[in-house]
C-alpha cells in the first residue's frame, strides 16, 4: 500500500496536492498544474518522474555543495544510524560526532570563532542568535542593549524569531512579523537602487544608514547588526567594495556585535570556507547551514566568538533543541567537511568553476533581456531589463517576466530561480565546466523564448 516511483505522474500531483502543504507554494497553483516530481539525482543532475534530466542550477536551496549521490556520505549515515542513531547533548552528556564536528568547524572558521552551538537548521540557528546576543548583553548587566539591527529584503529563516531578522515585508505581513526589537534598513543593491551614483559611493551611503539608525535608537540599545556578506535569496546582492568595511568600522565604532549569516556564503560558496572571509567581515558570530552539510541532513548551528561563548557559558543558557548536535547529521556533516577538504573542492572552485561560471554569465550579459551580472564566486544573479544601459524595470507587475524566465529554464530541464525579475544561480560547487557550457545552453534557449 506505500506510495512509490513508480506510481503514475498524474497519481502521485494529485496526492501531493491533496496532503502535502508545499512551503512558499500557492495550492491552487499546485492542484492545477501538478508538482515536478523529483525522484532521483547524482552529481549536477535532477531526474523527474517522467525520466527527465534537469540541470540543477539551485544546488537543491543553495546546499548540495558536492554534489548528489554520494556513497561516502551514505555510507557514514548507515554507520553512525546502527552506532548511535540519537542522543542529545543536555544536562551534561556530549558524544563524538558532535564534539569532532564542533572542533572541525572551529579549525575552519576565522579569527575567535572557536565554538559551535547547533541547531538543525538555518532559521534555528538565528533564533538563537538573537536570544544569545540579547543574553550576552544582560548578563553584561546591559539589558537595554537589545534591539537588532538587519536589512530589507533580507532573509535570515521563517520562524518567528528569524523571519523577523529578515526583511520580506510579505512575510511580515503573515501570522504578526516582525517581533519587538527588529529593525531593517535598506540593502546595498546598487543595480536596482543605485541611480546614477558609483558602486562606490552608493555602497557607502547604504552602509552609514546603519549609523543613522544606530544613533536614532541609541547605541546603548543596539546589540547586533546581522546581514549576509551577500544576500541570498533577496536576488544574490553582492554589495559594493566600500559597504562592509564601513559597516565593520560602524560596528566597531559603537560596541555593536555583528552576526554574519553563512548559511548560503558559508562552506566555499564564494570561494573561501566563509563569505565573511570574502567580504573582509570579522564577525562575533556566524549563523551556518546547508553547505555544511550539502543537504544530505538537516544541520545548522552558530559560531560564536570566545568573549560571547565565555560569558554565556558562564551562566546556563536556557535555550537548545532535540536534535542540536544530532549524533547523524553530525558524522554526515563532518564527512562532507572531509569530501571538501580532501577533493580540495575550494581550488575547483577558484581554478576552474567560478571562472567558468563568471566566463557563461558574461556572454548571457549580451542576451537583450540581461540588464547585468553580479556575481561571487559560485553565486550569481542577472536581473532582467528591457533596457540594460539604464537599468531600467519592466512595466506592469514586478516578476512577470523572472517568473516567465523561470518556467521556461524548467521546461528546457534547467533549475534557475528568480526573485522578482532577477535570475538566481547557485550551482554544486563540484560542476565541470562542460556542465557549466550546458547550463549556458539551455539558460540561452530560456531567455529567447521569453524574449
Ligand atoms: N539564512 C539564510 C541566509 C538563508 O538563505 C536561509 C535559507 O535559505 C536561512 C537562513 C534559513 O535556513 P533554513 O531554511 O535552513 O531554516
């Protein structure tokens, strides 16, 4: 009586649509045209219920970094699963995993970065991150410190706590976002937002409005600044050179703790272990997911510097979940950090991939349809413009044309997403440059059919 692959496509859209709630999906949408099925994948490759191959241009949601199907990472599963399958790390018990994961991300990380809080995922792990920074500041008797600062369109989760850090006002706009103390200033995106200032100058002005909101709320009130070094799933921003040293300088300036949000940049998406490493961020904490595990299990966590883990772990911290330090997502995440290291997928990366992938982009650049290319290291977007010189937006709604650019990569067998009329790309860092050459391939053919 189990539901298989092998169930006809049309039987297994319409159990989807009348069981499974999709995240981020219109049901109605979803009852009419059916789901994608997705039963299988290796390397770069999706393959559909129907048999079809896809170019997974997503790396699934920005995580499966080394790519699908790999017997190592099964295999450690099936190990740890029959060794110890579960136990957790409260009221004074650790195992191995946990603890030989802690100290590997902590070799990895910058700087002081020397402990790990886990949580099991991205958006968990933020919300630890504001109870731990408000925690910090109280127990350094400066209760008041409190308030976060973060950015528009940012996007740090979806549970309360993280989807309030980011700043998707029609997620807001859903179920009481933002909680008290959470406060977003504009984002530096130069190519939508810039006018006619440089790079340069527009970077720094987005940059000193943290200042300003900084002195409007009173410096004593403020205790972290959190942002992505460049923003993910708010169309891959990469800010202009002069945003995060300022922003540093201003953190710096008044005692006010920065949190980098690594679960897209971290683990060699922009080319070093961490985006922070890329843009020259030395945070107090770094939120960490997807890449560290590329996907194979549910695993995120925290970074935190040795001034905040000294002071927290000076009293209890009363926050943690079931499955913080899960001993299998542990070992998975652990071989995965192993695969990257011993297939030095970082040099891959910044020898042959990234420049590939820059090398692609820049010939889709001359499409008529592409108003640009911002791109870091194996992260990329084209917005989409009816007029490249002067940047300028499509009439009518925003996102039609993203939204039609996206269905007609997906029926060319291609995964690229879109944020409004931007295209997304965030391939496993493993690809070939010939699989690179296919993505171009089926991009181009997408674009002329929504030209
Ligand atoms: N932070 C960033 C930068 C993300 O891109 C995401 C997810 O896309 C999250 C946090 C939330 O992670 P999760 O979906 O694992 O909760």
């Amino acid at each position: 009586s189990y539901i298989t692959n092998h169930l006809p496509t049309a039987e297994l859209q319409a159990l989807d649509a009348a069981h499974h709630m999709h995240p981020f999906t219109t049901n109605d949408e979803l009852a009419e045209k059916g789901a994608r099925i997705i039963t299988k994948a290796k390397g770069v490759f999706l393959t559909d219920s129907e048999g079809n191959e896809i170019l997974d241009g997503m790396a699934g949601l920005w995580c499966v970094n080394i790519g699908y199907g790999r017997q190592e990472m099964a295999d450690v599963a099936a190990r740890q699963m029959l060794e110890l399958n579960y136990y957790n790390t409260f009221f004074m018990t650790s195992h191995v995993p946990a603890i030989a994961l802690a100290t590997e991300i902590a070799k990895l990380a910058p700087g002081d970065l020397n402990h790990v809080f886990f949580a099991g995922s991205g958006s968990e792990a933020n919300d630890t991150n504001i109870r731990m920074v408000r925690t910090y500041w109280a127990m350094k008797d400066k209760p008041e410190k409190s308030h976060i600062i973060s950015r528009k369109n940012a996007y740090h989760g979806s549970s309360m706590g993280s989807g309030s850090l980011g700043g998707m006002t029609y997620m807001h706009e859903q179920g009481g976002m933002p909680i008290p103390g959470i406060h977003h200033i504009n984002q530096p995106d130069w190519w939508a937002e810039g006018g006619d200032q440089t790079p340069e100058a527009f970077g720094l002005a987005r940059a000193q409005e943290l200042e300003a909101k900084i002195l409007e709320l009173g410096a004593d009130n403020v205790a972290a600044f959190i942002g992505e070094p460049v923003q993910g799933a708010g169309g891959v921003i990469v800010p202009p050179s002069t945003y995060w040293p300022e922003i540093q300088r201003i953190c710096d300036k008044y005692d006010v703790l920065i949190i980098a949000d690594e679960v897209i940049c971290g683990f060699g998406r922009t080319g070093n272990w961490f985006g922070s490493q890329t843009m020259g961020i030395k945070p107090h904490i770094m939120t960490i997911a997807k890449g560290l595990s590329s996907g194979y299990q549910p695993i995120g966590g925290s970074i935190v510097c040795d001034e905040i883990a000294e002071v927290i772990g000076s009293g209890e911290f009363n926050h943690g979940y079931t499955y913080s330090g899960h001993p299998v997502c542990s070992a998975v995440a652990l071989e995965n950090l192993r695969i990257m290291q011993d297939e030095k997928i970082l040099d891959h990366v910044n020898n042959v991939a990234a420049p590939a992938l820059q090398e692609g982009l820049d010939k889709l650049a001359e499409h008529p349809l592409v108003g640009g290319v911002n791109v870091s290291g194996m992260m990329a977007s084209l917005p989409l413009s009816p007029r490249k010189e002067t940047r300028s937006k499509f009439a009518g709604a925003a996102g039609t044309v993203g939204y039609m650019c996206r269905e007609r990569c997906f029926a060319n067998n291609l995964v690229m997403r879109h944020v409004g009329d931007r295209m997304i790309i965030s391939p496993p860092l493993v690809i070939t440059p010939e699989e690179i050459g296919t993505f171009m391939t089926r991009a181009t053919k997408a674009l002329d059919e929504t030209y």
